[in-house]
C-alpha cells in the first residue's frame, strides 16, 4: 500500500524541501538597509491616515457582506449556465427563483438606503 502512495510523498518532500531552502536562501542573500522611510506605513501610495485603531463606519460592513453575498450569486450561477441543456426547464425554474429571491433581497437593501456611501 505505501507503494502506491510513494510518488506522493516524494513530491510532497520535495515541495517542502524547496520552500525551506528558497525561504532560507532569501533570507541567507537578503540585504538589509533600514532607513526611516522603508519604516514607514504605506498604503497602497498614499500616506497612511488616522491610526490603526480608528473605528470604521457600520455601512462599510454592510456593503462588504452584500458584496459577498452578490457575488456568490454569480459563484452559483456558473455550474448552472454550464450543466444548463441537462437541468431542462426545471433547472431553468430553480435558477429563477434562486435570482428572484435575491433580486427582493437586492430591492429591500437598496430601500433601506444600505448601498448609498455617505
């Protein structure tokens, strides 16, 4: 049985052998000049604002649970549009219902005034 399994483990030796030895030999050639600006925040270009413990707004909450949640909307349409010929008209059904319910989701957020960014 450890046979079968053995061309598994090589590679599984060698994929950790590799990641010891290039993080070892990074570290190993690495050079290291610190000045007081490699020190600094930086943030995507800008310079940072406010400290790390500011308090976020509950609406950027919000608007990244509805991101997640739309966008796994399009996560579940995709093996439906690819197994679409084989569901047939009730896999056509299913799917509409799937997106009516979240289209009145969508509409009872955007009343509620969740997706306007003040």
């Amino acid at each position: 049985m450890l046979r079968e399994y053995a061309p598994l483990l090589l590679l599984v030796g060698i994929v950790i052998v590799s990641a010891v030895a290039m993080i070892g030999l990074s570290h190993a050639i690495q050079t290291r000049r610190p000045t007081q600006v490699k020190g600094m925040p930086y943030e995507s270009g800008m310079p940072a604002l406010g400290g790390t413990r500011d308090r976020f707004s509950v609406k950027f909450y919000l608007v990244a649970m509805l991101f997640i949640v739309f966008d796994l909307e399009a996560v579940f349409m995709i093996p439906w549009a690819v197994s679409f010929r084989q569901l047939g008209l009730l896999g056509l059904i299913e799917m509409l219902v799937f997106v009516l319910i979240l289209l009145v989701a969508y509409i009872y957020v955007w009343k509620r005034g969740a997706l306007e960014w003040e």
